[in-house]
C-alpha cells in the first residue's frame, strides 16, 4: 500500500487529505486492503472499492476560489458558496450523505445555508441523498429537468409500493423529498452574484440538464461547464440524443469559451479521461502547483479532444445499437 499524505494549501484552505499515487497499489488507512496497481485513485472509487464504504470518504477540495469538492469518491458534488447562501450540484445517496454534510462543515459553511441543489439527472447515485440534505436545509430549493423529476417520481413511487425491495441488489433509497422547482433549457438561476445557465443535453437520461458558470482562480475567471451525464444510455434513441448534446458542446456557440469541464463522477465508465481521472488525479496536481504555473483544472484543449473521444464512441456505439449489438454503457 503506497499512500501519500499531503496538506493541500489550496486559496488559504488547508485541507488535510490522504491522496494515494495513481497507477500504484493504492489503499487508505486502517488496514484496508490495497486496490489493484491497474487502477488510478478515482478508477478504485468505481471500480474494486465500489462498496468500500470508508475508502469514498475523501477530503474535500477547494478547487477554485467559489468551486468545492463535497462528494464521496465515486460520485461527485460540487458547492459554489455565494454572498446569499450556497449552491449544491448532486446529492449521492446512502450510506455517504452524512459524509457530504461533514465536509461542507469541513470547509466552513453550515449545510443550513444551503439555497439550491441542482440533480444533474434522476438516477439514484445522483439524488438518493437530496431528502437528507433538505432536512439540513429546509430552505433549500430542488431542481432538475421535467424529464428527470419524472425517473424520481418513478422511482419512489415503486420504493413506495414494495417493487424496488424485489431487487437484491437494492441500494438504500434515502429520504423521498418531494417534486420541487422544474427547470428548464435557458433558465438562469441567480445567487447572490453567481449565475448559473441551464441547458437540456440529453443522452444519458432523456433530460440531463447541464450548466455553466464562472469560476475564478485568484480572480481571474473562467467558464465551467458541468456536464450532466457524459455517457450515453437507452439504444439507439439515447445514442443519437446524446451524439447530438456532444456536437452542441463542440460547436455551440454557448460552450465555445468553456476552460473548465466540471464532471459528474471522478471516473467516467464510458469515456474514461485521459488524465486518469477527472478529480482526485489533477487535485493532486493543484496541491503541487506553484506561483505561475497553469491551473490543472483549467483544461480548454483537453476539455474538446475528450469530446472528440466521446463522438467517436458514440458514433460506433449508435451503429451497434442499429444492428442490435451494442453493450448497456453509462456513467
């Protein structure tokens, strides 16, 4: 087990983290046993240590000035404090939730504050911990596209009517909550002085909003977009729907300035980043950055070759899908 223990001065916070060598037998402290060395960190969160329950707790990371990582290791959450309260990307789901609260108090705000939580889209790795998080944050306001409020609504009204427990591999569905704010293509969601642009790019679920915003570094801004589901799903039709959301991320003149891809899980299954990760593998990068140096999350070229990536394995997959031979993938 090889393991590096790092303080991350990251904007003046220091983050205390445990952050292991990519491509290395990894492991955490504790005794746990070592992930297998063809794995990087984020690719043991989804991979071999899937249901390692202590292993997902990570360190939150300051990322930019007004960009956190709350989440556990295998599904991300993102925070954006603002002068108004704060704003929440996802919610993971059991038995992590309580993992996410401590880490928003980790880095000095009270979950209570928390003003919005978007749902990237409704699958229950993304929104099974929303009903706990209300209940921190009562005034909290839940939002997602119509196409996602519609799996949610599904999905609880079987966990309501005894269907989901047939299923032995089950996860704990965590509080139902109730339809909230429907959202949609063009809305601009305002903060205090952050503004957050909804677009629909469908693929991965037939809504999957998506968002940008700016981020700053030391001030200096940059636009992010966070992709709501970077896999496609669902035949042929959630082929096309999600080569269609790539080619408007390629050449939409709304993404056209976009520095920063801000992901939905630190390893994408489907598509998987070059860097080996799309978290924990460039936050160790930003933990040795120095005056000067570029900031590892601010990846415009990369950003758009890992876009010419997905086209092409959408492309193939789309045909497979036509001739009845295309594999269940997703994210």
């Amino acid at each position: 087990m090889k393991v590096r223990s790092l303080t991350v001065a990251l904007g003046g916070l220091l983050v205390a983290a445990l952050i292991q060598t990519p491509g290395n037998a990894q492991g955490r402290q504790g005794g746990q046993a070592a992930a297998p060395a063809n794995e990087t960190l984020s690719a043991s969160f989804r991979g071999s240590k899937a249901r390692d329950w202590e292993f997902q707790k990570t360190a939150p990371i300051k990322v930019f000035d007004n960009l956190y990582y709350v989440g556990p290791g295998n599904v991300s959450v993102w925070m954006i404090p603002t002068t108004d309260g704060l704003i929440i990307f996802d919610a993971t789901q059991e038995p992590l939730v309580d993992h996410v609260l401590d880490s928003i108090r980790k880095v000095g705000f009270n979950p209570a504050d928390i003003r919005y939580i978007f749902l990237t889209h409704g699958h229950l790795d993304h929104f099974g911990g929303v009903g706990k998080l209300k209940a921190a944050a009562p005034k909290a306001r839940i939002a997602t596209l119509e196409e996602d409020w519609a799996l949610i609504d599904t999905f609880y009204k079987n966990v309501a009517s005894g269907a989901a427990a047939k299923n032995p591999n089950a996860r704990d569905p965590g509080i139902p909550f109730s339809r909230d704010l429907v959202i949609k293509e063009g809305d601009v969601i305002t903060l205090g002085k952050t503004q957050i642009n909804v677009y629909k790019l469908p693929g991965h679920t037939a809504g999957s909003p998506s968002f940008t915003f700016t981020v700053y570094d030391n001030g200096r801004p940059h636009k992010a977009v966070l992709f709501g589901g970077p896999g496609q799903r669902n035949g042929v039709e959630g082929g096309t729907q999600f080569l269609q959301s790539l080619r408007r991320l390629k050449t939409g003149k709304e993404f056209a300035d976009v520095e920063v891809p801000v992901h939905v899980h630190s390893h994408l299954n489907t598509y998987p980043d070059p860097r080996g990760g799309t978290v924990f593998e460039p936050a160790m990068q930003l933990a040795k950055r120095q005056a000067g140096q570029p900031h590892p999350f601010v990846i415009p070229k990369q950003w758009r070759e890992w876009l010419d990536i997905a086209e092409a394995g959408t492309i193939k997959y789309v045909e497979e899908a036509k001739a009845g031979k295309a594999a269940p993938v997703g994210n």
